[in-house]
C-alpha cells in the first residue's frame, strides 16, 4: 500500500521553508539558496523555453558559443565569428547580439560547426546595426533555426548560383565570359548577407573601316559598373558611380554584337558594327568609316562613331566623323571619329574611329587619324584594353604611291584592340588591319589601289562578375 505524507511546508533545522505549497503555487528553497540536481539526476518540465542566461561580459574576440547562454559581441575593432556548439541537441539554444550597433560596418558570422543551418549548409551573418537573435537546434535537417530577432530580415547569407558562358573564379568571385551569344542561368538569387547582384561588362563589336582612304571604324559601345559589387578590381572611368545589376531566378539571353565588314570598292563606307546585350544593358555597335568616293560615302554614328572621310575640300580638314554615344546613355559608352584630310595633290586621308575613352583624331598631310583611345578593366583578373577606335587610311598622293615623296602613313588603331589604317605603301599586298576579335575595335580604313578594302570590325564581348561564396 502507497504511503501519503500530507504537508504544507518543509522546514529546514532553522525554521525556515525549504518548500511551500500556497493557493496551489509551490516554492522551493528560500531566498539565498541553490537548487541542484545531483549527479546522474535529470529534470523534465524545467527546460528552457526560448530563453537563455545573459553572459554580460562583451565579446570582442571570435569564440566557441556554449548551449543555453546569450552574448553580447562587440565587433567595434572587427568581425566577429561566433561558432555554434558541436553535436547539438535538440532543444540546444545560443542568443547573440551585436554590443555596440557596429555589425553592419564589421559583421558577426554565425559558424554552423558542422550542423545545417535554418535548413543549408551555409553559415549567418548578422549585418545589421542592433541585431540580436535566439538560434534554437531543431533538428539534423534543419539544425539551427533562428526563433527570435529584432531584425525581421535575419537570414542566413546566400550567394547568387548561375552557369553560363566560359566560367572561372578568381577567390570568393566567379566570371562568366561569353564571346559569343549564349544565356547566364541563375539559378539562386541570392541576398544581401551573401550576394545578390551582378557586375558586368558589355562590349558591342566594332565597325568597318570605310574603303579607298576611309575614315578607321568606330569601337564598338562600352558600358561596365563600378566593380563594388563583386571585389577589387580595376575599372575604367566609365564604370564610375555605375550600380551592379539586380538578378532573379532566371534566364538571361546574351547577345555579342559581331564585327562590321570593311568598306569594299566600289568605295562605300565601313559596316556598323552589331549591339551587344545583356539584361538591361545594351551597347551600341561602332559605326562605320566614311569612304572617299561612292554613293554612301559619310561616316556613320554609334557606340563610338566612325572617321570621317577626306574629300571635302582642298588642302583641308574637312568635318568631323560620326557621333559617339548613340544612342544617349550615361555614362557616355563613346565617342566621335575624328575628321579626314583632303591634300588634293599632296595626300588624301581619313580621320580615326573614336574609341571608349578619346575621340578619333584628325587626319593630317600624309597620316591618317589615330583611332580613339579604348578603356581598360580588370574584370576578369587581367587588365585588357577594348573598344578602341580604328586607324585613317591613306594615300601616297594622288590617289597613287609616289616614287621619292615621303611615305604615307595610316592611323594607328586606338589602345583595345583598334585595326590601324592603310598605309598605301608600294607593298604587293597592302591592307587595312582589322579589329581585334573580342575587344569591339574598330577596322582601319582602307587605302588607294590594290590596298582600298576597310579592315573589318572586331567583335564585342559579354563579362558577369559576382561573389559566390
């Protein structure tokens, strides 16, 4: 038969109440004392719920966190990064907050130790000012789940995932390069605490020098951001101040503009170059280089504009070649081609293609235009020029290479791939240098005789820059 003891109180051998039972509320111990299970014992019914005891002393170094313990973490000199307890156990709890409202400026990085993290296998971070959240271990599939923050937009960092184009990494930093048409995947968004844009660069190819004494061939339009988005690495001026693209789940078609053919006798202009497209970006293609004699003769606007053709007027320079930046965007994506020479009996030469930093040059007595100048990145780990403008061509006076007169000499093409012009020398086979494949330069111009053809247009190219872990 069970024994019953019918008490109110429980008094230790002082007289003061160890338990008491009063209007159905049970105290144990007395003010001052220390409740504890002895060894091997376990409770049920007592387990935290949601809370935790507050380790007062800030944290100003990375640690080890303990179950059932908060921390305040001071990141005022630096990160900070909290690691979770190994092999936890469900109902394990860990609170932090960030001390000094100094995580966004130096985050704290909340390791997962091996267990999932609100259901993956990336590790927190807490990048807001004032943050504090209470992880509960839930269980092996979704392991560490944040129960309590003040921060409503708490969630564990992700990173954009895509595929597309020729991939390579360069540290925490992936590079898709698409020298031809093709799509970047994304598969995963991302979010701010890992990576949720995309830098870019976006070359469109490059237009035809124009035939007989043409005007070099404009670079193709070159548009790139700031690089802030996605590591250090070197821009142009023209990605100054530019914000990297937002990206969702999704498909995004490239488009790499080709190369404009050269102008052909009987003497027309160069060929624009075709836009190159990613998202909303677009870049122009170059346009093409004036020609000195035929029916379609002008040079022609675009991402940068073509040279110009001579033939104007006598012993003068004649107007300037085709507008860059057209269409209108901001920062400018090119410039203007420069103006040719008409020597009359002297030497007939065009003007240089503009490129994505400088304007075509002028044409001058015996020498072409230089093609503008192009523009420099290092986005995808090594500084390459592109988009540079293409070279004047030339005569040796008169539409002929004179015998004892000084030689003429076509424009150099412009820094990023820019052909350089005709020089029309007494060559068997002299010719326009075409622009560089990839790198949206524009074609020299041609020359006079057996030398008249423009040089092609390079084609444009498409690079993606972002961080994947």
């Amino acid at each position: 038969m069970a024994s019953t003891i019918k008490v109110n109180n429980i008094q230790n051998q002082c007289g003061a109440n160890i338990i008491n039972e009063s209007a159905n509320t049970i105290t144990i111990g007395a003010s001052g004392d220390t409740i504890s299970l002895a060894a091997g014992a376990s409770q049920t019914g007592f387990g935290r719920t949601g809370t935790v005891d507050w380790d007062t002393t800030a944290k100003t170094a990375s640690f080890t966190a303990v179950s059932g313990t908060g921390y305040f973490v001071n990141t005022t000199s630096g990160a900070i990064t909290v690691t979770l307890p190994a092999t936890p156990s469900a109902n394990d709890i860990v609170a932090i907050a960030d001390y000094a409202g100094t995580s966004a400026t130096n985050n704290i990085t909340i390791a997962r130790n091996g267990s999932n993290f609100e259901g993956g296998i990336v590790n927190g971070t807490m990048s807001t000012n004032r943050q504090s959240v209470t992880f509960v271990y839930v269980d092996a599939t979704q392991g560490w789940v944040a129960v309590n923050s003040n921060d409503q937009s708490f969630q564990p960092p992700l990173f954009v995932t895509a595929t597309g184009g020729t991939e390579t990494t360069c540290g925490d930093y992936k590079i898709h390069t698409f020298t031809g048409p093709g799509t970047f995947c994304v598969s995963c968004a991302g979010n701010s605490g890992g990576s949720n844009t995309i830098d870019y660069l976006v070359v469109a190819g490059g237009a035809g020098g124009g035939a007989s004494r043409g005007g070099g061939g404009g670079a193709g339009g070159y548009r790139e951001s700031s690089g802030v988005a996605s590591g250090c690495y070197t821009t142009s001026p023209l990605g100054s101040c530019v914000s990297a693209l937002p990206v969702t789940a999704q498909g995004y078609p490239i488009t790499v503009g080709g190369g404009g053919a050269g102008g052909t006798p009987p003497s027309t202009q160069g060929v624009s170059g075709s836009n190159s497209i990613l998202s909303t970006i677009t870049s122009a293609g170059g346009g093409g280089g004036g020609s000195f004699v035929g029916t379609t003769t002008e040079a022609l606007d675009g991402g940068s504009g073509g040279g110009q053709r001579s033939g104007y007027n006598p012993n003068a320079i004649g107007p300037v070649g085709g507008a860059g930046n057209t269409p209108p965007v901001s920062p400018p994506q090119g410039n203007t081609g420069g103006a040719g020479f008409d020597g009359l009996a002297v030497s007939t030469q065009g003007g240089g293609g503009g490129g994505a930093t400088a304007v075509g040059g002028n044409a001058l007595v015996r020498e072409g235009g230089a093609g503008g100048a192009g523009a420099t990145s290092s986005i995808n780990a090594t500084p390459t020029a592109r988009a540079g403008g293409g070279g004047g061509g030339t005569d040796g006076g008169n539409g002929t290479f004179q015998a004892g007169s000084p030689p003429s000499l076509g424009g150099s093409g412009g820094s990023g791939g820019g052909g350089a012009g005709n020089p029309n020398t007494p060559s068997a086979t002299p010719s326009a240098t075409a622009g560089t494949a990839n790198t949206g330069g524009g074609g020299g111009g041609g020359g006079a005789s057996t030398g008249a053809n423009g040089g092609a247009g390079g084609s444009g190219i498409v690079i993606i820059r972002y961080k994947f872990q």
